[in-house]
C-alpha cells in the first residue's frame, strides 16, 4: 500500500513541477527553488509530516522534503533552545541529502568525465 | 504579466511575437506531465523500496530512514549520471527526474564532473553548486522565515 | 565594391580554391555524414577538454584546406575566424599553432559567413593573396558556455538546437579554380525582443529575412537568380517562420530552393530537436555538402545567410532579449562567373 | 527510435502500475484481520497481562490493523499499526492513544509508537517471549534498546 502511495504522491508532486516547466515556462532552477520553499511553508503549517506518514518516500524523495526538514531541523532546535535554535538547528535534519550530493559530486568528478 | 511587458516593445516587435507564437513548436505539455508522473513516481517507489530495506535489516525506523535513502539515491544518481544516462533520462522525464532528489544530486554532481577541467579545487569546488545553489539558499531562507514565525507564533503567542 | 547600404560586389572574384570539414560523432550519423574530410567517433578527440577537442578540430579543418591546395602554409597571409566560447580562446589557440596573421570575429553561428565575407572583401581590395576563413564549435563546450552541465538533466523543449560539433575552413584565393564569391551583404542587429534563449531559431528568423530582403534588393537581383538560398541555422522552427515572413514581404522562394543548414545536417530520427545550431553548422554544410553539389554542376548560384544569436548567458540573466545577425555571401561556380 | 523507447517505457511503466494496484487490493484485504497475538504466561518473566489488557483496549479502534506490546515490570512498549488511508492523521492518534494508555496503566512508562520499525522489532520480541527463550534482564535490555530506537529522530 505505501509503495502505491508513493509512486501516486511522489508523482504528483512531479507532475506540479512539470507544469511550472511547460506553463509557467520557468528555469529548473526556479522550479526547483519554488518547490524546496513551498514544502517549507507546508511543513509550518503542519501539513507535510502527515504527508511523510501516508507517502512514505513519495514525500521523502522529492525536493520539497528539503524545505520540510530545514524548517522541522529549525523547530526542534527552537524547541530546545528557543529562538537561536531556529538558526543553528537548520541542517540537524537535512544533512544527508547535501552531504550526499557534496561527497558524491566529488568522488564523481574524480571518477568520471563527462560523456557529452 | 507577460503581456505588460510586450507592450513596452515597438509594435513591429508586437507582430512578430505574435506571428512567432503561433508558428512556435509547442510543448508536448500532456506527454510531458506523463513522462513526469511515471518517472518521478517510479523513482519515488524505488526509495520507498529502499526505505523499506533500511527498516527491515537495518536499525532505522520510519523517522530515521529517510537520510540513508536519501543517500543511496545519490550515490545512484553519480553513477548514473557518471555514466551519461541520467541527461538523456531527462530530456524525456522532464521534471520526473528533476523533482526528487535525484535531480539535486544530478546538478550537482553534473557540475562537478563537469568543471573538472578546471582543477579540483576552483573547478570542482566552486561550479558544484552552480545549478543546484538556489535550492539550499532559498530552502534555508524560507525555512528559517517559516520556523521564525512559527516560533514566535507558539512560544510567544501562545503563552 | 559598395553596392547600396550593405552590399559587396566582388569584382575581382576571389576564389574559394579548397575547403576543410570535420565534425563529430553525432554529425557521422548525420544525413551529409559522406561530405565531411575527417569524423570524429570520440567527442573529446583525446583531449583534456571540450575546448581543446574544438581548438583541434579548427586546426585539423585548416590544414586540410591548405592540404587539399595547390599552396603552402607559409602563402596564407591572414586567418579569420571565431567562435562561441568564452572571448574566443579556442579559436585564438588554434590560431596559435596556425600562425598565420589574426582576424578574431564574435558574430555567434553567422562567423562562418562574417570570416568568409571579409576574407573576399580583402582579397578583393588587393589586401591580400590567400586567406583563411574558418569556424568551429562543440556541442558539449557550448552547452556548458551557455546552458547546464552536459550531465544535467535538463528537459529542453521542442523549439530548442542542437549545437553542431564540427569545424569547417575556406581558403579564398585571389586566383585559381573553384567557386567564386560574388558579393556578400553585411546584416544589423535585429532585436524582436524575443527573450526565450531555447527557442534561438524563433529569434533569429527576423535578421535573416531582413538580410535576404536587402541582399536581393541591393543587388537588383530576383531570387529566381539563385539555385539555393541557404539559411545558417534557423532550424525547424525558425526556418518556417522565416518562409512566412519572406511571404509576407513578396518574396516567395520555392519550398525546394530555400533550405537551412540547421535541418540539413541531421537525420530525421536524430534527438536535435528542431535542428542543428552552432558556429560550425552553415559552415560545414555549406563547405562541405553544398560546395560539393555545386562542384558537381548541381549547383551554380547559392546565396548562404548564416544566422547569428548574440546573447551571452549575463545578457539573458539579466532579462535582456536575444539581439541576432544575419551575413549572406553569394556563392557562384567558377565555370559561370569568369 | 524515440518513439519505440518511448512506447515501450510507457508500456512497462502501465504495467508497474496494474501491478501495483493489484498488490494494494492484496493487501487491503490482509488488513481487515488484525493482527494480535496474546503473550502467554511464562512463569520465569514478567507477567504479560498488562500488555494483553492494552491491545485489548485498542482493539476497539477501527483504524488499528495491528498492536504488539510488551511490557517489563513498570515499562509497557506499544506498537500499532494503522489503515492506510488514516496515516494522514497518524500523529493525531498516536498522542491519544498514548494517553489513553497512560491513563489505564497510571505510574507506568507507557510509550506507543506507530513506527513500522518499532512494531517489527516488537514482533521479534513477542516471538521469543512466546518461546520462552528470554531472561528478565534481557527483555529489559531489549525494550530498553526499541526505547531508544524510537525516540531516534531525523
């Protein structure tokens, strides 16, 4: 069932990327930028942990976890340490998926050339 | 907003984008949502398969598993990337393979191997987030806006 | 020489005595994969670099048009080329290992016709005896230039090009045998304020038709005068555009007489989208494919209009639209000009 | 070729899909029974009657597929699992029940948890108590260890 879910959810989420590509006609970069800023403002409404619960990696997986973690990093720190934490708290949760991306950049380019 | 815009051009200029956008190749728009359905769900279930095999044979719970997942769908994306596949993915799945987290650890490792050329250090490190920099800075700044309010909301508000 | 605003008329023939082409990979599967002098199957050429392999693919073009000549490296008194990569440094090396006398010229993927223009307007003004004009580019260099890492995966849409990978030289001679440039017409600017840098045909359609328009006035000729008029790289969708706009200003060139290079140099089934782009496409074609019909007695008269987009990635970053070119240079055989 | 890759792309991926939908209706139908299974007495551990009396009580919810739950001397672990379709509003229950728990077992260390982890391990550790295989320490020691697991975040 929640692999189902997460195939549908996670899908979705694609597909309201892909209109901002075709209708809005924006850069990825800005597609992706709007996405990571939206899932942080669902994830202050409490809107997105739900989400987690019933998509699993349907969720997870695609780029608006990013902004729910950093807001869920923030709120956790703030919880313990009040308003600094909100500063220091950002990359408790989401340090996987930029240290990931920087270890995996680098050991790329050691190993690899660009095909073209 | 767009048409505000064309409105400041010379009226010759007018005619033609208006000429240009009837004879413009369109978007395959449906195609394209379906492509992106496909491929970003499948790859959505692919880390749902993952998350699972992290739960069942390794100590991480549904909280904790995220972070591996997350982990080994770059370390994929860098051999699949590495190997040329993950662009020609792409092209097809639009923002099916843009959206997850695949698609962060593809611009940045694309950028990587891309600028190596230019030496590790100037090359690599700084073109590396080149494509993908937007996403940590505008997630970190609306994330920390978005836990601010929420803060002064909960803390002092509802005291 | 001047003739009208823009206009040459070369009175004193200058000759295109050899050319040289090379292209990659993807052009080898191309429709005119038999025209090219050397293919590549490996993009990098064995080099460190996508700015090398086209440095090198510049130089192999040279030397095979000085190759294929009567004369020697030393004859040549100038070389005139660009490209699109950052302040022209590939082009600039090869000119290095050339070392011959150096025009460099930026006019985006109308250099091919901007060198070859200039190298017959001092030929012609008795500037010199043998000149070099060539361009070249590579798909993966200009894509890092102008757009994502080659890696990424981008979804470009249906309006975007292709950008050639290949390099394609001229030799122009005051004297010998082959064909002959007649005249040639220098475009301007034209900016229809089109912003969408994956749609470059769209954009530069207008600059194309305002230069064919000129050209065929400024000359007192009708398009009937020529076999072929000969697009740079419109693509697919600019070339359409193109059509319909030269309708509209009474110029209607039959389907079959009014081709662009973009189109030509791919198979139909190949992933360019709407069509080949880059400094190299009109180049090669025209030198390779085209020369070669006209060598053939296929061809007596082409017209060749490479078009050019000159944003760069700032201009388009900081919201300004695509200012585009187009140069034409007439192409006559030896045989009817003299 | 573009065409054929992707015609075939988008017939392997219907396919992924009928199967998928196939499986959910599988499952569904796996849910409706729950999943409990008494502890039985074992006189050499801690007497499992508590955790008995809590799924009992929880079964009354039609939303819960599944509970285990082990409890030690003054420390009781529950897992559930819930119906799909209700996950959005895990949280919501999770903290009700929790209370709810406290409530009937005043002075324990009750901790409830819906995370799939947790319900496996519980599982495992209902398995060896039904066996026998266990010594007092070491069910301390293990509930001490799903504790942890649980209050893991991120």
């Amino acid at each position: 069932m929640i692999f189902f879910w997460a195939f549908v959810v996670g899908g979705i989420i694609c597909v309201i990327g892909q209109l901002m590509f075709d209708v809005f006609k924006l850069s990825p970069a800005h597609t992706l930028t709007i996405l990571v800023v939206f899932g942080a403002i669902l994830d202050g409404l409490g809107l997105y942990e739900p989400l987690i619960d019933f998509a699993g990696a349907g969720a997870t997986v695609p780029i608006t976890s990013f902004g729910n973690a950093l807001v869920h990093g923030a709120l956790q720190e703030a919880d313990k340490h009040g308003i600094i934490g909100v500063v220091t708290g950002m990359f408790e949760v989401t340090s996987a998926g930029i240290s990931a991306a920087i270890i995996f950049g680098v050991i790329g380019s050691l190993l690899f050339k660009p095909k073209g | 907003m767009a048409d505000e815009k064309k409105k400041k051009l010379p009226p010759k200029a007018q005619a033609y984008q208006a000429l240009q956008d009837k004879k413009e190749e369109k978007r395959p728009i449906v195609k394209n949502c379906m492509m992106a359905f496909l491929v970003g769900g499948t790859i959505c279930f692919i880390g749902q398969i993952i998350m699972t095999f992290y739960i069942h044979f390794f100590p991480f719970t549904e909280q904790t598993a995220g972070n591996p997942t997350t982990a080994t769908l770059i370390f994929l994306t860098m051999l699949a990337t590495g190997f040329g596949y993950y662009d020609r993915l792409g092209q097809f799945a639009g923002a099916g393979s843009a959206v997850p987290v695949t698609g962060f650890g593809n611009a940045v490792i694309s950028a990587a191997i891309e600028h190596r050329t230019e030496g590790y250090i100037i090359g690599v490190g700084t073109n590396m987030f080149k494509v993908a920099g937007p996403v940590i800075v505008y997630g970190v700044f609306s994330a920390f806006i978005v836990a601010l309010i929420k803060t002064i909301l909960t803390q002092w508000g509802g005291m | 020489m001047l003739q009208g605003k823009q206009t040459w008329i070369f009175q004193n023939h200058p000759v295109i005595i050899s050319t040289g082409t090379v292209g990659g990979p993807y052009e080898a599967e191309g429709k005119i994969r038999k025209s090219f002098d050397i293919l590549h199957d490996d993009l990098w050429l064995q080099q460190e670099s996508f700015e090398k392999a086209q440095q090198v693919m510049l130089e192999e073009a040279a030397q095979i048009a000085i190759k294929k000549s009567p004369i020697q490296k030393e004859q040549v008194e100038f070389f005139i080329s660009g490209d699109l990569i950052n302040q022209i440094t590939p082009t600039t090396f090869a000119a290095r290992t050339i070392g011959v006398p150096y025009f460099g010229l930026f006019s985006a993927c109308a250099t091919s016709m901007e060198s070859l223009a200039l190298a017959a307007a001092i030929i012609n003004a008795d500037g010199a005896n043998y000149i070099l004009s060539g361009v070249a580019s590579h798909n993966s260099a200009t894509e890092k230039q102008f757009r994502y890492p080659t890696e990424y995966g981008g979804q470009k849409p249906p309006t975007a090009q292709w950008t050639v990978t290949g390099a394609g030289c001229a030799l122009v001679a005051k004297t010998g045998t082959g064909p002959v440039i007649t005249s040639a017409t220098i475009g301007k600017v034209v900016d229809m304020g089109m912003k969408d840098p994956f749609n470059m045909g769209g954009a530069m359609a207008p600059a194309a038709v305002d230069t064919i328009e000129t050209h065929l006035k400024e000359r007192g000729v009708d398009h009937t005068y020529y076999d072929l008029i000969i697009t740079g790289d419109l693509a697919r969708v600019g070339h359409e555009i193109s059509k319909e706009l030269l309708h509209k200003r009474g110029i209607d060139i039959p389907e079959e007489k009014y081709v662009d290079c973009g189109i030509e140099i791919y198979q139909e089934d190949q992933q360019v989208l709407a069509g080949g782009s880059g400094t190299a496409c009109s180049a090669v074609v025209t030198y390779g494919h085209f020369l070669k019909q006209m060598e053939e007695g296929k061809l007596s008269r082409i017209l060749v209009v490479a078009t050019g987009s000159l944003q760069s990635p700032l201009s388009v970053n900081q919201g300004d639209s695509i200012p585009c070119i187009a140069h034409a240079v007439s192409i006559e055989a030896g045989s009817d000009v003299t | 070729m573009n065409m054929t890759f992707f015609q075939k792309f988008f017939l392997f991926f219907s396919l992924a899909i009928v199967c998928a939908g196939c499986g959910t209706d599988e499952t569904m139908e796996s849910q409706s029974s729950l999943d409990i299974n008494p502890l039985s007495a074992k006189p050499s551990l801690f007497d499992q009657s508590p955790s008995n009396m809590a799924k009992e009580s929880l079964m009354e919810y039609e939303e819960i597929t599944g509970i285990k739950a082990v409890n030690s001397d003054k420390e009781m672990i529950i897992a559930v699992q819930i119906k799909h379709m209700k996950r959005f509003f895990m949280a919501k229950h999770r903290k009700a029940w929790q209370k709810e728990m406290e409530k009937q077992f005043p002075g324990w260390k009750v901790e409830l948890s819906t995370d799939r982890k947790i319900y496996l391990e519980l599982d495992k550790l209902e398995e060896k108590i039904n066996k026998d295989t266990l010594s007092k320490d070491e069910l301390k020691k293990e509930m001490k260890h799903i504790i942890k697991l649980s209050k893991e975040q991120t």
